[in-house]
C-alpha cells in the first residue's frame, strides 16, 4: 500500500519508476517502506530519456512491454510490484529461466500458476490481485496505482488502515527517520539513508528516495533532489 502511494506520485507527476524490485524497497526505522533508486526513471513527456527498442530493468520483475522495447507507462510498475508481491507471498518468482531469453519468454508468453495454488491456504482475493497486477496486457492490469491500492483496501481494510498507525520495528544498525512533510532539509534523513558510516568503512553513495509512506496528493516525505 506504502508503494503504490509513492508511485501513484510520482505516475501523477509523469515519472515511471521502471525498476521496481524487492531491491529497491527499503524499510526505514519507523515502519515505513522507501521505494529508492530512480537511477532509470524517466518522464513520459521527454522521449529522450529512452531509446526505441531498448530494454532496461531487472529481467524477473520487468514487465512485458518493457521487454518489447515498447514505450512503458504506470502500468508497467504495476506488473513489477505485482511480481514483488507474488514472491513475497508465495517465496518464489512466477516467471524464471536459465538464461535471459527464457526469462524474457516466460513473461511474454507462460501463463503463472496462481499464487493459492503455490501456497494453498492464502486468501483468494489476495491470489485474484496478484493476477490481475501481472496480466501480460496492461489493458487488462490495474489501470492506475490508486486502483491497484483500492482493490488491496477493499479486500483487507484492516490491513490498509494499519498502515497508517505504524509501531516502529527495531533494526540492528540505527536509520534516521525522515524530514516531516513540508520541512525538506538536506541531511540524510531527508532522502530516507542511515547516517554516515564509520570512519574505518568505505563510503556509500545517497540514493534519491520517494517515501512511500505520504500520501499520493501530498508531497513524499523525503527530498526528490538527488543528493
């Protein structure tokens, strides 16, 4: 739910993320979910970000219009954190291969076994998002994050409203939390990183972040300047 606000954000403001992959989902100290790595976004509008016939992204999570080399819109995040919620549910991908080709097949062409049949016992509706999240048509998708998002709080209410009375979870290594709504600053914190390393450890380089905790009408709660 955390992600889909920040990409229905950032879809709303023309950005496609375009690499959504557990990888790039981070859990900060308070309980809220970061969706980082913008490194291969770009803006609907501005076609040169992109070339005809090219592919970019991570080959299990990337959606069959990118694998085309097709023009990607919202609906293409959609498919990947549709794939996310697959593996995460079930403990496997839906689609994989021993090479590139056969992973680029089985998004193009196998159908996926549903997730209550990998793992019988999992609410069906919860099976039927996921599904319809990674349809190979993005016609036949959810069409927007929001509608995506209505769907996950029409099945489990309870779920979707604990998302917004968040207890913080320990973590081992000390993350700061994130610069309130409308006080951007230009720590760490504002772009959803831990504090500097020790001394005696390589340095690391920032990451621009969206904090998928805000909501989608607001702005994200962590800077979208890179750093």
């Amino acid at each position: 739910v955390q992600v889909l606000d920040a990409l229905a954000y950032a879809h709303a403001r023309g950005v496609i993320h375009r690499d959504i992959k557990p990888a790039n989902l981070m859990l900060a100290a308070d309980g809220h979910i970061k969706l980082m790595d913008f490194g291969i976004a770009r803006v609907q509008a501005d076609k040169r970000l992109t070339r005809t016939g090219s592919t970019v992204g991570s080959l299990f999570y990337m959606s069959p219009e990118q694998i085309k080399g097709s023009d990607p819109d919202g609906r293409s995040d959609l498919y990947s954190l549709g794939i996310t919620m697959y593996e995460m549910v079930t403990g496997r991908r839906p689609f994989g291969g021993d090479s590139d080709f056969q992973i680029m097949s089985a998004h193009l062409q196998q159908a996926p076994m549903a997730p209550i049949e990998v793992i019988p016992g999992i609410p069906s509706g919860l099976s039927d998002i996921i599904l319809m999240a990674i349809e190979k048509d993005p016609g036949a998708r959810f069409q927007t994050a929001e509608a995506f998002r209505a769907a996950l709080g029409h099945a489990f209410p309870e779920a979707v409203t604990a998302t917004k009375t968040l207890t913080p979870v320990p973590i081992p290594v000390p993350f700061a939390t994130a610069s309130p709504v409308g006080i951007p600053t230009a720590s760490s914190s504002s772009i959803g990183m831990p504090p500097p390393l020790p001394q005696n450890l390589p340095p690391t380089v920032p990451m621009t972040a969206v904090s998928a905790g805000a909501p989608a009408a607001a702005a994200p709660w962590a800077d979208t300047e890179p750093a």
